[in-house]
C-alpha cells in the first residue's frame, strides 16, 4: 500500500489532535469520541458489570433464536485498530476490551485479532481510515464462512478471484484522515462490484439505519441477514459472492421480527470493539426498517429500493416470485430459498 507524501509530513508521532491520534509508519488512530477509546485501553474508565450481563443475554437470545428457525448464527466482534497494531499505536495498551469480553463469553463470539495481526499481505487496516482495508475484510469474510460451514475449496477460489479483479483506489482518505488539518492520502487495492450483482440502499445518513438489500443471481442459494456495524457492512461486497440474497441493516440490535420475515439461512450480527462498553440491550430494539426514521435521518433510496426490499421480506408468496421474474426474465422459477426451511442451509456449505 503506497502513502502519499502528505502522510509522512504529519506533525508528530505520538500526538493527538482531536480524537486523533498519530502512530508509527502514518497510521492513525481513534483515541478519542463518544466511545473513550484511550480512556479503556489506558484503564481510566472501567466496563460496568451490567453491560457484561447485557452483552451475554443478547448472544445467547440470538442464538437460541436462530437455531429455533434452523438458520446458522454468527456474531463477530471487529478488533478496534488499536488493538491489532499494537506496535504502531503510540500508547500502551493496558486493557484490551476485546481480550476481556473474549476471556468471559468465548464461545458466543469471534474476535479475530491474531488473524488480523498476522495478515500475510500487510497491514489489514488502512493507515488513514478506522477500518480494513480489503485484506483485512477478508479475514472477516473468511471467519465468518468458516463459521457458517462453508469449506476451503469454496470460499478460496472465489477469494483468489476477489483479490486478481481488485483496484486501487486514487487518493484515499480515511475517516482518521479527514479529521486532520493535512488530510493525507493513501491508495490500495479496493473489491469492485461484478456487474451481475443487484445492490440497493437506503442511503441513510450516519451511523445506524442504513439498509441494503444485495442479489447475486448467479449464487445457487443462501438468505444472509447481516444486523451489523460499519465494519461488516464493508464486506457485503464480499459476502454477495456466497449468497444469493443478503438483507443488511447497520444496527446495534437484533431485529426479531426482520429475521422472522426474512427467513434467513443465515445470520450474522456483529459490532466493532469499541461499542463493548455500551452494549444495548435487545429488548429495547426499534422496529428495523423504522429505525432511521426513529432516528430522524433522511433517506435517498435507490430506484428499485422499495420493491426490492418488498420481495425479501415476503418469501413464498406471488410478490416475491414476480419480483425476481422481473429481474430475471430467463429464468421464471422463484428462488428455492423462497421456500427456505430448516437445514436448507446446508446446501451453500458444499
């Protein structure tokens, strides 16, 4: 990954502007926000037993959900950068929430930092942005699938393919970067979409509230729902390679009622380390598709939005045949997931 030359005349390693912080080889850093990322990692501020509680009662209902439908569950919790580059980030670190939620309810969840930190093709995040970068995504894709049964000779070949058709982008500058004065660039290889493959949103503004809806009608099956933060949402590209449709809200909940009308095949939730502290609890979960509007955001909806969103959420029914009928005149035959039942699933993991 190439830096531009505005990186490397930052003012000083080690210093903080704002909620920024500057590490080594131009990295930056999130220290600072609503979420006191310093403040944890430092040990100033302690995580308050409740949300312990509140974290493990909603995996659990989640779980226990999902496998009363026969749909496969996975909640991932992405590692705050900090905790992945630990040599480049210019503090030390004394608790690691991650670790800490990790040691406590292990066999709930997947924390993949040592996957992230040992990221063969380089850094798995970018050096200006609070996020992956597409290797790093990979390792979260991966992860997930392996979790969900797919196996090796699947997802690889496809990964290989993701990686070959990948472009660089021109002139990148992350959310870290854009709050800095000199606002440094960086370029490196970004997934493009295939062509065949249908994406709609919403297009709500911020950090929750925002939909997609994906159709690859070249994947032979396979309903992913994906209640997540930004980190997955980044990765839909990646996962609409494997599914044959993927309904995503960026939430910090777990919508019953949208796993219930989607039926799903497969689910993942999944939010990203710094949220650890504040966990919500599910039982106070808006209704899914109202919560921008509970939020009070304007939305921009792609053109086929609405209808597109529709058909997902009427499986088996004449809307949702003549709904792919219409994007998919060749082939007049609904989907098979629309008559999904339990253990249908399977049949994406060979």
């Amino acid at each position: 990954m190439q830096m531009n030359s505005t990186v490397e005349a930052l003012e000083i390693e080690g210093a903080v502007y704002g909620e920024v912080a500057i590490g080594r080889r131009g990295h930056l850093f999130l220290v600072g926000g609503a979420q006191s990322v310093l403040a944890y990692a430092l040990g100033e501020m302690n995580i308050k037993p409740g949300i312990k509680r509140l974290f493990k009662e909603n995996l659990e209902g989640r779980r226990n959900f999902c496998e009363s439908v026969g749909a496969r569950y996975c909640h991932i919790v992405c590692p705050d950068k900090h905790s992945v580059l630990r040599s480049e980030f210019p503090f030390t670190v004394k608790v690691q929430v991650g670790e800490l939620f990790k040691g406590l309810f292990g066999d709930l969840f997947i924390y993949s930092r040592e996957e992230l930190a040992s990221c063969s093709a380089g850094d798995s995040y970018w050096r200006t942005d609070s996020h992956w970068n597409l290797q790093g995504k990979l390792v979260f894709a991966r992860k997930a699938l392996e979790e969900f049964g797919f196996r090796e000779e699947a997802i690889q070949p496809v990964f290989k393919e993701i990686i070959k058709d990948s472009t660089h982008e021109q002139q990148f500058c992350g959310d870290l970067g854009r709050k800095l004065q000199s606002k440094p660039h960086e370029t490196g290889p970004s997934l493009r979409r295939a062509a065949h493959i249908l994406h709609y949103s919403n297009h709500a503004y911020g950090n929750n509230g925002t939909t997609m809806v994906s159709l690859n009608l070249r994947a032979p099956s396979g309903r992913l729902l994906m209640l997540c933060d930004s980190f997955a949402m980044g990765c839909i590209d990646i996962f609409s390679l494997f599914f044959r449709e993927i309904l995503l809200v960026r939430t910090p909940f777990f919508h019953y009622e949208l796993a219930r009308d989607f039926r799903p095949s497969h689910v993942l939730s999944s939010n990203v380390e710094r949220y650890l502290p504040n966990t919500p609890t599910d039982r106070e979960a808006p209704v899914g598709l109202l919560f921008p509007h509970v939020l009070g955001k304007a939305l921009a909806p792609d053109v086929g939005y609405y209808p597109a969103l529709n058909a997902q959420l009427r499986p088996g029914t004449l809307v949702y045949e003549r709904f792919f009928q219409s994007i998919d005149p060749v082939n007049q035959e609904a989907p098979a997931a629309a008559s999904y039942k339990p253990g249908d699933h399977q049949a994406t993991q060979e």
